[in-house]
C-alpha cells in the first residue's frame, strides 16, 4: 500500500507542500478535526442527533485544509495521490511528537 516507501519519505514529501505557517496551522487543526468527525459520524447509527454535529466538524476541518492550501498556493498532496489522506493523521501525529 506505501508503494515501496516509508512513512518516513511519504511524511518527508507532505512536509514539503506544507510549509507556510499558516498552512501548518490549519493543518493542525483541521486534520484532528476531521478525525474527530469520524467516529462522531459512526455513533450517528445509535445516537442519529449526531449527524449534524459529525457533517459540521468534517466539513469544517477540510475547510481548514482548504484554506490553509490557498494560503501555500499549493494543492493538497492527495489530488495527486490518495494515499496522502492517510499521510496527513501520520504528518500531524509526527508534528507532536516534534518531528517535522
């Protein structure tokens, strides 16, 4: 699935496209509040109340993204490829822990 690479070189790649400040900040923003958005949209099966709560946080998480790649004047990574939807959640995880 990582065609041959590591995380490390797909982290590495996205970190390149990323690297106006406040790129970065949308990016860490919106990236956990997309994830958030998640399993808020998958307990709307039980608790259907949610459904509004799940599609506001998704949608406003990827406007961060989009708004944050306006500012880089650059596309996100994933039009390029879709494994970079993944690379993201990993990027912000490393951007934590101090890395990138």
């Amino acid at each position: 699935m990582l065609g041959g690479r590591s995380w490390e070189s797909w982290i590495a790649e996205y970190s390149e496209s990323h690297q106006h400040p406040l790129n970065r900040l949308t990016h860490t923003f919106g990236i956990p509040i997309i994830m958030l958005s998640l399993p808020v949209l998958v307990a709307t099966i039980v608790w259907h109340r949610l459904l509004w709560v799940g599609v506001g946080l998704f949608c406003f998480g990827w406007l961060l993204q989009f708004v944050g790649h306006a500012i880089e004047g650059k596309p996100p990574e994933f039009l390029k490829d879709w494994r970079f939807l993944l690379v993201g959640s990993r990027w912000w995880a490393a951007k934590m822990r101090g890395k990138p």
